[in-house]
C-alpha cells in the first residue's frame, strides 16, 4: 500500500503564504490582545479575516464553489499547521474550530436550501457557529449515547428541550447545530437528530459565558439553554435518528483538524525554546551546550516529526474514502500529548522567562492543556483504539 506524502507545489505555496501572513500581521494582533479572544472581539475577527483574503489564504478547507481553495486533509495538514504558529492564526484564515467543522459536515450533509442559508455565509465569514452536544452530567460528554436533550414532535415541526455546556463559540453565533434526542432513551447507541437553530429563536437562550484555562478560542464556552424552542422540519440536518452517523461525519475530520493547528504550536514554542538555547550562556556556555538540554530539544523534534507523520497518515486514510476512525484516534492522543509536552519542555528550557508573560509561552501551556479533552479524552480514544485492536486480531484469527 503506497501513502503519498508529497506536497503538492501548489499547498506548498499556500503554506508559504500563510506563514509569511502570520508573522507580519497575526503574530502582531496576537501580541496586541495577549491571545486573549473569548470576549469575541468581532472587528478584530473581521480585521484579520480581511487581511486574510488580500493574502490569498482565507478559507483553505473550503469547496471553491463557496469561495475557498478547496484543499483536501493533506493540503490543510500543511496550511493548518502554518496558520496554528499563531493562536490567531486560525480564527483569521477561517479554518478556526467549531466552524471549520460546522462547514465540513454542512457541505456533506445539508440540502441546497441550507447550504446557501447556512454554509454560503458561514464560509465567506460573515457568520460564525457553534455545534451544541455537550450537556451536564447525567448528559452527553465523553460518552455521547448518554444525549438526553430531547425533541418531540409537533405539528410541522419539533420542540428541542435540554441543556447543554461548554459550546464553543455560541456567543455571538448566528446559528447552533444541536443534537437532541427523537427515539429511544440515554444510553441508547441511536436516536439522536441534528436540528439548525437560528440565534434568533426565542427557545434558545444564553445561560452563561463559562470561565476556562484556555482563552484562545474566540467567543469561549458558553452554556445554553433549549427551553421549548420550536423549530420547523426543514430545520432538521439531514434525516432524523442518524444524528450520530452524521457527528462521525464532522468529528473524525475535526479531531485531525485539531491536530494540524494545536501542531503550529508546538512548532511555535520549540523555536522559541531553541532560540533560547542558542543564546542563554549558562555554567561557562549556551545552555544548547548541556546534555540535558539537548535531550529535551531532542525529545520535541521528537515529538513533532511524530506527529506530522501520524497526522499525515491518518489524512491520507480519510481522503483515500478508507474508515478512518482508528488513525484519526490514534492521532488525536497522540499529538494531543505530544503537543502538551513540547510546550511544557519550552517552559523547562526557558525558565523563569518561560512562565512569564515575556514570552508567549506561558499563554500556549494555558491553551494546549485543554487539547486533551476536547474531541474526546486521550481515555476515551484509547478504550477505542483497544476495542478496534483487539477486534481486528479476532477476525483474523489470532485471538481466541
């Protein structure tokens, strides 16, 4: 089986571009707000988007028929992690989580009708999203059978109650994807359906900004409350009951994308860790000099050339059309993990500088830490990858 990983030149040039858009404007704008966006500054938002597209680098993961370069998983494997040098980087380039993956599961699942309502100016970024699936304990989280926000039917359309918490990007958001239950009960494998609820609906209301580690995302988290919030049957996303087919649909891809940005941070805070050491004279020379420090740089090249080449695999699988739920699992801990001990290893290397805010690193620890959660905890994806593993060896015979 042949895995291609060459880079197309004309990825390679967009890739160039991004880089170069994101240290002489992003990097600039991050600085400015200390990569703190959760207020949801909206003219900053609009500002860099703008720039963006004079650059020719807005909207990559986008279809050309909605306005953007159309690059399959390995195309933005590389842009991604360009733009992700900068915790800005994405959110100006359009390509920044719960949007990106919004748009994704809007191309492959929504009718024509909403794909101009919805996708058309969620991709030129006149609009922003969220997808509300989360909900408090006894409801969904890691295990998303769990779903217990319910809709029933009423006459020419359905009535959405439930809670949900920590949704990404919900203030200010034009719309939500929520996913609610129409058959069976929690704990049940099915049942769940996608509704499209405008933020104009009078059922849908804001209960609250939550206070997070990371402060990275623009708009945070939010909790949400559906308190009889009427929708008509043209608001369902595809059919009803195969909610949950349709997350795979949005979450395998999203985790990988994920990935390729939470990557260009790694890269961020090793170069700054290896500038550090190239130029800290420490115990009679450069700190590059001492072994323990070459093996923590050591570790992080490591880490990072791992990653790409997991990541890049398990894009390779999905844009082949292969089941990609085993190598997107795989990736999705282990850059998860590798990211956070990059990261941790520049503080090390850097010391007092490092958890200052001198630098940005101590701002990039804040906002990798969450990686490990979101998208699924590393022990839900291990559970997974087990399950997968042992499964495979039986049907080949080789567990009795």
């Amino acid at each position: 089986m042949a895995i291609e990983f060459d880079i197309d030149r004309d990825v390679s040039d967009i890739a160039r571009r991004t880089a170069d858009f994101v240290r002489d404007t992003v990097l600039p704008a991050e600085e400015d707000c200390h990569g703190d966006v959760h207020a949801g500054p909206e003219p900053l938002r609009r500002g860099l988007q703008k720039a963006a597209r004079a650059a020719g680098v807005f909207a990559p993961h986008v279809p050309q028929r909605w306005g953007g370069l159309g690059l399959d998983l390995r195309g933005q494997a590389v842009v991604f992690e360009a733009a992700g040098y900068s915790l800005l980087g994405p959110l100006a380039l359009n390509c920044a989580a719960p949007d990106e993956g919004n748009m994704h599961l809007l191309e492959a699942v929504a009718t024509e009708e909403q794909k101009a309502h919805f996708l058309a100016p969620l991709a030129a970024g006149e609009t922003r999203s969220c997808f509300a699936m989360t909900e408090p304990s006894p409801g969904a989280g890691s295990d998303p059978r769990a779903l217990a926000t319910t809709a029933v039917r009423i006459p020419g359309g359905w009535r959405i109650n439930g809670r949900k918490w920590f949704i990404s990007g919900a203030d200010g958001a034009a719309f939500a994807i929520c996913m609610a239950r129409t058959s069976g009960e929690p704990g049940d494998p099915g049942g769940a359906t996608m509704f499209l609820v405008g933020a104009d609906n009078p059922g849908m209301k804001m209960v609250r900004n939550i206070g997070t580690l990371d402060r990275g995302l623009f708009a945070g988290h939010s909790e949400l409350a559906f308190d009889d919030c009427e929708v008509t049957d043209d608001a369902v996303l595809g059919e009803a009951d195969k909610g949950f087919e349709y997350a795979q649909v949005r979450l395998g891809p999203a985790r990988l994308t994920h990935c390729m940005r939470w990557l260009g941070v790694a890269r961020r805070a090793q170069d700054i860790a290896l500038d550090r050491a190239a130029t800290r004279t420490a115990f009679g020379g450069p700190l590059a000099e001492l072994g323990m420090v070459q093996q923590q740089l050591a570790d992080s090249e490591i880490d990072i050339e791992t990653s790409r080449a997991v990541l890049w695999r398990a894009c390779w699988e999905l844009d082949q059309g292969r089941p990609g739920a085993q190598h997107t699992s795989i990736a999705k801990t282990f850059v998860s993990e590798a990211v956070g001990r990059v990261v941790d290893r520049a503080v090390q290397v850097c010391g007092a500088l490092g958890i200052s805010e001198d630098t940005p690193l101590a701002a990039l620890y804040r906002e990798v830490r969450p990686f490990r959660v979101y998208d699924g905890p590393s022990e839900t994806h291990r559970w997974a990858i087990a399950k997968r593993a042992v499964r495979a060896a039986r049907e080949r015979g080789g567990v009795r």
